[in-house]
C-alpha cells in the first residue's frame, strides 16, 4: 500500500539521487542541513554553492501536526492533522546562458482522508533559447503523454497562469508545467497518481543536466551577467510578492532559510531599464508570455 | 482653505526642494519621468544614481479617479471617487556605514468627505550606531512634541510594529516614526494635521544630511560592502513581502517602476549566514528589535 510513509520514503530517496547527480556534473558537494519543525516533522536542506551552480538548494521535507489556522481557513476546513512531504529545487546557474530551474513534487493528506499530489518543473532562461525551450517542453510532454494525452496541455497552461509576474505583464520564464490537487478519481488510482509525480520528479535530472551540459562552458561577457542579475531580481519580484508557496511558508512560520533558499546569490535592480531593439535581452522579453507553443515554434 | 489641490501642490514644492538639498550634497542630478495614471492624475518620479547616494528615488504623486475596487473592499466602503497625493522616497547609500531612510507623507480623501493624513520616516542602518540612532529619534522627537506630547511615543510604536520582517522576526532598521489616518477631531483642524505632515516632511533633510555627512567617507572594507548587500536583502524581503504600500501598488496596478524604486541596485543572500559573536554586525543584529529606546540607550 502507498502509505504517506512510504510516499516520504520515495521523495527523500528522490532527493539523495537528484543530489548525486548534481553533484556529479558540478564537481561540487552539497551541503546539508537537518531540521526540526516545532509542530511535527522536519527535513533535510540541502545547499549547494559550486562551479557552474552558483547557489542552489534541493529541500527535502515531511511535516506534521495539527493544519495551521492559516491553512485550514483558505482550505475552508475544520481544524484537522495533517501530513505534508515534497522536494523542492531552485538552482541559479552562474553562466547566464544557463537558464535557472525550479521542480517540486508535493503530496499532502489530512486525518480526515482528503489527500493530493502537486508539483511541476518549470525553466526560466536569462537568454531564451528555441533550441532549449523545444528540448525542455518536448522532455516534460513526452512524460505526461505517458499518463494522459492531456496533461501536457491543461498543466502548461497552469504553469503558464501561476508563474506570471502580474505587475510586470511578463511570465518568469519559458514555464513548464504545474499541477495541483491531483487526487483520486474513478479512473485513476493513487498509484497512478504517485506514479505520474515520481515521473515528473526523474525528469528533472535529465533535462537540467543536458541544458547544463550546453550551455556551462559558453562564453559570456559583463552585459551578458549584468542582464542575467536584472533577471535574478524578477525571479525574487516573483518568488516574494507572488509565489503562494513561498507566502504560505512565510505566513505559517516555516522555516525561512529553507524557504528562501529559492533566492539567488546576487540579485540587481535598474530603473525602468529598456533593452535595446534586436538585442538578445529584447528578444528573451518580448517572449515572456503566456500560451506560447515552445514545441512547435517556429520564430 | 486647505484644499487637495493646495496639499498637492505643497508635496510637490516638498520634493523639490528635498531632490535640490540631495543633489547639492551629493554632486549629482535626478533624472524625472512624469507620468500619468490612466485612471486619472499621474505623477512624477525622480531617481538619483549618484555619488554618495548609489540609488534613491524620490517621488511625487497626486492620483484620483474611482477607487480602485481592491482599496473599497479593504476599508469596506462602497464606490466612490478618491484623491491621493503624497512624497515618498527610499535611498541606498553607497558606502555601508551610511543607513538606508525612507521617507512618506501622504494625504487621502474620498467624495464622502472622509480624509487623512499619513506618513512618516525611518531609517535602516547597514551597521547600527548608537550616537547616529540617538540622533535620529531625538530629532523626530523634536519634531513631534511641537504638535503633541504623546505624538512620539505613539509613532514610533507605530513605526517599529509596521517595519517589523515577521519571517525574520527582526525589525527592519531601528524605526523612527509611522502614523497613518490622522483625520480631524475635536482639538485638531485639517490646518493642524498638515502642519504636523508638513513638519516631518521637513525634517527629512536636515536629518538626514547630517547621518549621510557623519559617515559618508568613512572608510570601509570588502567585509562591510558585503554585509551591506545582504542587509539590503532584508530590506528587499520587507519590501516585497510586508510593505502594504507596496503590496497595494502593485495590486491595485500603480506604475511598477516608481513603487520599486525603494529597491536597491544590488542585494544578495547568503543560505543561513551568521555573523561572529563580538561583531559589529552582530550588534546590529541585536539591536533589530522593537521597543528599544535610542534616546535613552545606554548600550
């Protein structure tokens, strides 16, 4: 049976492999922090500060206890216990033609029954490149085909609406895909359910690290760093005025270094900076929207 | 009779000579873009990028139209037109022995007849300095007791409750003073609220060239630069994640360029840093907490 023991189990042994391999490519170690959450439960943060990850985090954490009132009011919910465990990952390369890279997979239940899986990776490039964003929406259509000939479609188009920068009129990146409240139905088990999340959860490996591996050793100058640290400071607009995760966490007394581990090392701002025309910065702007078919671009 | 109009236009004469004392001090210009809001009104914002000061905005508004439906919802009140005009100004120094100041006054009426006033100053020190801090709050004190005896006290109460970075559970400077719907009552006239306003906003300048003369050439080393930067991030994190006034422009679509004009050039992160006991940084660590008494401090 598919106990959220069990459940945790997966994730935490998802964590160590994505760790490994990350490891592995970066030549660097991470570093690892254990944590206690005063209500029940904890996790494990796992830091990495390398040669081509300038800083990132890969967080595992399975928590417990008595639903914060927070939750339960916008769950509109009565007070309950629950059971919460995920990993999460935010990586901000530093060779600003590496895009940075956030996934989550996420199973939560209460005491009452109620369960769901959520997640979703999603790329946003300093630079956007068709060549990675096909490879990248191809890699992540290709494992949700395998489950349901929808699911790529209806969860680009929630990544598409969730990553958006609403005070900037511009999406955080290339998006990716995005699900929520994936729970049993007639059709679908469970398993099927966990099936389709550990699926998404090994995606990530093989396609960060071939974007990686592409882009690593590029070349770059100054410009090119200047414009990837005015991007930075729209992933932190993002992750603090709009991320419902991060404000949850916050809200709710998570704990906070874990959290914000999603931030970059360095993060710029200009006044009503306007990249050139025809410039590449132009060409990554005017391509922050919603809806666009990364697959079948054709410029 | 104080009309908005007349408010208006003494806020505006206010930024003018606030920008003109700054540029004076700091050797270099502000650069003005005016705008207008297409609800109606506009405003003007002026951004340094200068010697002493690395980036600062200061900026003037009169705004009016419908109320936005986000604003009515929060003060429960039904549809009406409204008028809104105030100054605001955030400055990041460059050398880190200098504080961050952050200035408002502002004043709001509705078609109802309802009105207030708000406001106020305070100031963020990269390295808390116990001579610069009494000087600070002495002179808002100064400034406050013209108008009343309890006005200080209940300010910076104010003030060290709404700068507060829950997630951090630290303050976000050492405070100053914060009001905000200051209407007219029995003892105190619209003619009497202004002054009070007028007042503060006039005690900007003087309080802060002092700090910005004290310190400005003071030497510094790597080592201070870069806790400056991550103190800076704390100052993104209040800003993006508590400020209601920011949080209010951006929702309620205001122009994203002049309400993030608070930002700094450059912040960064640190996963889980720590200062070393015995070190000034850890000292202003320390001291980010509310209810400390700076006039009275003895250390």
């Amino acid at each position: 049976m598919l106990t959220k023991e069990k459940i945790a189990e997966k994730f935490q042994s998802l964590q160590d492999d994505i760790c490994q391999q990350l490891e592995q490519v970066d030549g660097s170690s991470f570093k690892e922090d254990l944590w206690e959450r005063p209500g029940g439960g904890g996790g494990r943060t796992r830091i990495i500060m390398g040669n081509h990850i300038e800083k990132g985090g890969v967080n595992f954490s399975a928590v417990s206890g008595e639903l914060p009132e927070k939750i339960s009011k916008a769950l509109q919910l009565d007070k309950c216990d629950f059971f919460a465990t995920g990993v999460s990952i935010v990586l901000h390369p530093s060779n600003p033609f590496v895009p940075i890279i956030h996934m989550n997979v996420r199973y939560f239940e209460m005491d009452n029954g109620i369960w769901w899986f959520g997640g979703g990776i999603d790329l946003t490039p300093h630079y956007i490149n068709p060549k990675d964003a096909y490879f990248f929406h191809t890699k992540l259509k290709e494992t949700c085909d395998k489950y349901h000939s929808e699911y790529y479609s209806k969860f680009k188009q929630w990544a598409d609406d969730y990553f958006y920068i609403k005070h900037r009129k511009e999406t955080r990146g290339i998006g990716g895909i995005f699900f929520d409240r994936l729970s049993e139905d007639s059709d679908i088990s469970k398993k099927d359910r966990f099936e389709f999340v550990w699926d998404v959860g090994n995606t990530f490996c093989p396609v960060y690290l071939e974007l990686l591996n592409r882009n690593k050793d590029r070349n770059y100058l100054q410009e090119h760093k200047e414009w990837q640290l005015l991007r930075r400071g729209r992933y932190v607009e993002f992750n603090l005025v709009w991320d419902k995760g991060t404000k949850f966490g916050l809200d709710t007394d998570g704990r906070t270094e874990s959290i914000l581990m999603s931030l970059p090392a360095t993060a710029n701002w200009v006044y009503d900076y306007h990249p050139e025309k025809d410039s590449p910065e132009k060409f990554t702007l005017n391509h922050l929207k919603k809806g666009l078919d990364w697959i079948n671009y054709t410029g």
